[in-house]
C-alpha cells in the first residue's frame, strides 16, 4: 500500500448534495465499516432529509463496495452525526442524532453483537430537552469502562436564536455500556457564541480534556478528575481556531495527543476566519504543548470540517467534508485520506 492517498469517497450529486460527518470502525474480519449522514432530496441544510449511509472495505480502505443504507430517516427531519465504537466487551456502538425539530434533537445509541449485521432497539442518550449537537466520531470509553458522550446543549430554538444561540457544554455517562445514561453534573459555559461542538480525550494521569468550538478566536479546553462528571472553568488553549469544530484523539501506538483543526490564524488574528488550511499537530505532553504541525489540506477555494480519525494497522484513516466555496457546485463532498501514523510526526 502507498504511504499516503486521499480521494472522495461519498461525492456529492444535485440530488445527494451533502455527504457528511462520517465515522469508522474495523470489523472482527480486518473489514472497514464507514457510515455517514447521507442528505437526501436536495437539500443541505442541517434540517433536510438525511438518512445514515455506508460502504465496506477489504482493503483498509483503498475501495469500497456499494453504499448501502444503514439507517432510514427515522426522525421527523433528519437524522445524522455518526460515532462508530468498539467497546470493550467486543460489542459494537451506533451513535447518531435524531433530529424531529429545531428544538428537539437527541442522541440515540443502537447496539450489534454480530458485527453491525444487526441493530438493536434504539436507546436514547440525552434527556429529551433541548437541542444537543453530538458530533460525528465524538463518544469515547474511558480505561474504567465508562463512556462519555459530550454535548453542546441549546435549552431554546435553535434557528430563533441564530447566530446570538449560547449553547453550553456537557457530558452524558453511561456506567453499564451504553444501556443507561445519565447527565454529568457540570455545564460549561463562555460568552459569545458558547460552547459549541466538545470533544473528549482521556489523558495520560486518567483526567479527562474537552476541547470547545466556540466564537473567541481560539479552542477552549476544560479538564475533568472523575470521569466526566464534573468540569473546569473553561480557558483557552492558547491555539487559534474559527468558528469551527476540531478533533483531538489519543494515538494508541504512542499515547500522545493528534489535534486536527482549520489553522487559519497563523499569521495572527487579523487573518480570515476559514475552514482552510486542515491541519494536525502531535501532543507529547497531554497538551500543554504542541508540535510537528502539518497540514493535511490546503486547497484554495475548498474548506474543510468535521473530521473523524480511525487506527489501523498504524495507518490513521481520516474522514472530512470537503467544500467548493464557490457558487457552483457549492456541495458537501465526504473525502477519505489515509497517512502513515509516523506521517504526523514529521517536521
């Protein structure tokens, strides 16, 4: 296999204009599963139709078989974000959002004991209330076995409230693998737009770092010391970011930290606020520093987003939706890009 190779792996159509927030897990028989929020009908909005989309590969990726549907629209708008995990007793985890109304999107878990062949009942995740953006390859199993879901959780309308929406950032626990859940007890809060968009990663010493989309110009980060039950004020990470979501992972060949976000700032804050250039940076220190940037993305006039990062036979396989900014076509591209782990240590 090449050290490296990337292409579209879900490209956009006028009738399928938006192939999106996508996850990956390797089955029992080396195969990959990769599934994605699959926008039908269109449109591209975040409250189209869109059902979950898949394919498999036996090839770690370098082809796939024919997209299948995994999951019909079982929402009254949509649903959508996937997170694919392997849990510890072997079973696999289906996390999506159910999307019914502007103020009335949850997270939903579904469970397969054969290998995604099948899919249990639904479970819901989320209490009910409110709008909760979960997204795509976001939920994580923590040394102890507990599972963290975190949430950006909008207590009104969605759409009413805009670009002046404050959502604040939590955690959903599930102590018996996935059957019950149960809301961390913290909700972390930051002027502007709030906190938008957490994702979590299990440091080396067993505390828990969220990283935070939000609208000051840099990630915020926030730490936990049981498990994700309760959360530090939330304080910037000293790293430049625009409205947009990052990824951060741990690798499992090494245990350092792999952060993965649009690096527009670089040359200060003046720059414009893109999803361009995609770029990764290596943690040796459970983040208090960072180093090797590089980026993975950087054509002009695309932006990029919404990235889920899979291990495999150290080869990390990413997934991000690639956007033309220009009028024409104008669509959500998903685009698969497989490097080497060694690749992300490089100067």
């Amino acid at each position: 296999m090449s050290d490296e190779f990337a292409y579209l792996v879900a490209p956009a159509t006028p009738d399928n204009p938006r192939n999106t927030e996508a996850d990956m897990v390797q089955l029992a028989d080396g195969r990959l599963l990769l599934a994605w929020s699959d926008f039908y009908g269109g449109g591209m909005p975040d409250d189209a139709p869109a059902r979950i989309s898949a394919k498999v590969s036996d090839d770690l990726g370098r082809s796939w078989g024919e997209r299948y549907t995994m999951l019909e629209n079982e929402g009254a708008q949509n649903v959508m974000s996937v997170s694919l995990l392997r849990i510890a007793s072997g079973e696999l985890l289906f996390f999506y959002l159910r999307k019914n109304a502007d103020d009335d999107l949850q997270l939903i878990v579904r469970r397969s004991t054969d290998e995604a062949t099948t899919w249990s009942d639904p479970v819901m995740v989320t209490d009910g209330t409110g709008y909760h953006v979960v997204n795509n390859a976001r939920i994580v199993q923590l040394d102890s076995g507990r599972l963290v879901a975190p949430a950006a959780w909008n207590p009104g309308t969605w759409r009413e409230l805009g670009e002046k929406r404050n959502a604040f950032a939590l955690t959903y626990l599930s102590d018996d693998d996935g059957r019950s859940w149960q809301k961390g007890q913290s909700q972390i809060h930051l002027p502007g737009m709030g906190c938008q968009e957490p994702g979590v990663v299990q440091l080396r010493d067993g505390r828990l770092m969220m990283i935070i989309r939000n609208s000051l110009g840099t990630i915020h980060r926030s730490y936990s010391a049981d498990e994700g039950a309760t959360w530090s004020e939330a304080e910037s990470m000293g790293i430049g970011a625009p409205v947009a979501p990052s990824t951060i992972v741990k690798i499992p060949s090494t245990g350092d930290l792999l952060l993965i976000w649009n690096d527009c700032f670089r040359d200060g804050p003046d720059a414009e606020a893109v999803r361009r250039p995609l770029t990764s940076a290596i943690s040796r220190d459970d983040g208090e520093t960072w180093e090797c940037r590089r980026d993975l993305e950087t054509e002009d006039p695309y932006w990029f987003a919404y990235v889920s990062v899979t291990f495999v036979e150290e080869r990390a396989l990413l997934t991000y939706w690639k956007q033309d900014r220009r009028p024409t076509p104008n669509m959500l591209n998903l685009q698969l890009r497989s490097v080497p782990v060694s690749w992300f240590y490089q100067a």
